[in-house]
C-alpha cells in the first residue's frame, strides 16, 4: 500500500510524524515501514506522500509525479472578496455553461474533504438544460398536487407563501437554474450528514472564480422525496440518500456591493 524507495527517502521522519493513525513506522533502518498488520487501517490520505521532502513514497499507487506540485494561494484580501461577495443567485441566463466550465468544476470535487477520509460520496450533475427542464417541469406538476391535496399544508404549514407560488406557476425548487449537482452519501457513512455539505460548499466557491453562480436548493433535497419517479431519474443508488443540491448556471445579475451582515457573536 505504501512504498517507500530507499534511495530517495532521507530518513527525516516527516511522513510517520504525520500519520494520522499511526501506522506508518520507522524500521530499524529508519526508513518508514507499514507492518502488513496495520494496512487495513491506513486512511490512504495521502499525507505521508504529500509531506515527504524529497518523493520518496508512493501511496496505493499514487506516485508524487502524479500530483499537483504546491501553487500559489490566494493573498487574504482576495480570498475574503471571494466570500464576501458570494451571493445566492437566483437570476440564471437561459443557457449551457461551457463544457470545460463543466469538466473544472466536476475535477474540483476530488479534493472536498471526507469525514474519516472515507471517499464514497457519489455527485450527479446535470449538464443541460433541457433535462434541467424536464425536472422542473415534472417536479412542478407533483408539487401542486401535493398542494392541491391539502398533503404540503399538513407537512409544511409554515410555507404557504411558497405554496401560493407554485401555484401560480414559479419555480421555487429550482429557481430556473440550468444545472444542479446532488451530493448522495451512504446512509451509514460516519460523517452522512456534513460530508456532501462540506463537498458542495468546495464546488460553490471554487464556482464563484469560474464565473458561476450558485444556490443551495434545501427545498430540492425534500422535494426529490415526495417524487420517487423523479428521484429515480436522478439516479439514486441503493442504499445512498440526497444529502445535498446545489443549483448552479451564468448569472443574470450583477450585485453591485458586497451585503453588511451582523457579525455573529464568537467566544474566545
């Protein structure tokens, strides 16, 4: 799982010190060693690989000339342009995002974080428009019957505003968005409930540089449950739940100003 060339390695310790778990040990050479005992707990985060000086490891296969060298971060001020100016958009041109706007943005999702490094969530995006439309439409349609039946005011008393709404034809769910991406998560996974939120919220910024606006769509998340027809069309695996949506398309607004939030209060 973890190998180790002798020739490179400098013996510094920085890749055991870094083991998470613990299982990567240095022999009595010095050169780290991980007993055929203890693979079964290595996270494979690549951490040792990623910390080694001189690339001397490869971690289940990777090798360090298959990874993206250290690059330069955004300076402070710009990253806080990024999430202060960050707005829920929910104005979308009528249009496809660029097919490389859409490969960059699905390679992004490699990189979120995972509770316990366990990486099985599984995204679906939808890329065009026109099935875009086809969830609208048919989404809309069991909605208002849902309305209609008096079954959403038992469920959701507190959103007769909405209810009106989609009566009256307007998309709520969707917010006439070209694309959305559902992050499903294993229902047993450790971390099921902040995995595909801390996933979507990588997606979102990483987003907002490309150009892409972006909203959290809660009511999609519930809506998909009432509409099983729906649900299976968007491909739900076995044992999977939606653990998020993000919509997602070009802007067709421009805010002018970043908002002036009230500072939450924080404890030290």
């Amino acid at each position: 799982m973890i190998k180790v060339d002798p020739e490179k390695c400098l013996r510094c310790g920085a890749c055991f010190r870094d083991c998470i778990v613990e299982v990567l040990k240095p022999d009595e050479q010095g050169f780290p060693s991980l007993a055929p005992e203890l693979e079964k707990y290595c996270l494979n985060c690549q951490h040792c690989l990623a910390v080694c000086p001189a690339g001397a490891l490869t971690c289940h296969g990777v090798t360090p000339e298959q990874c993206q060298p250290i690059g330069e971060l955004p300076p402070p001020e710009m990253m806080g342009n990024l999430v202060r100016q960050r707005r829920s958009i929910r104005q979308y041109e009528n249009e496809n995002l660029a097919p490389e706007t859409l490969v960059q943005l699905k390679k992004i999702l490699a990189w979120s974080p995972t509770g316990c490094n366990v990486h099985n969530l599984i995204f679906r995006m939808v890329d065009d428009k026109e099935e875009m439309e086809h969830f609208r439409r048919e989404m809309s349609e069991s909605l208002k019957f849902y309305i209609r039946t008096g079954l959403m005011g038992l469920m959701y008393p507190g959103f007769k505003r909405y209810m009106k709404e989609v009566l009256n034809g307007k998309d709520v769910i969707f917010r006439n968005a070209p694309h959305m991406i559902a992050a499903f998560v294993p229902k047993n996974a450790p971390c099921a409930e902040a995995d595909p939120w801390i996933a979507l919220s990588y997606f979102d910024l990483y987003a907002q540089s490309l150009g892409v606006g972006t909203c959290w769509s809660g009511f999609a998340v519930h809506a998909f449950k009432w509409n099983r027809r729906l649900k299976k069309k968007l491909g739900l695996p076995k044992g999977y739940r939606i653990g998020a949506i993000l919509l997602f398309g070009k802007p067709a607004v421009t805010y002018q100003r970043a908002a002036a939030p009230e500072n939450y209060l924080v404890y030290s």
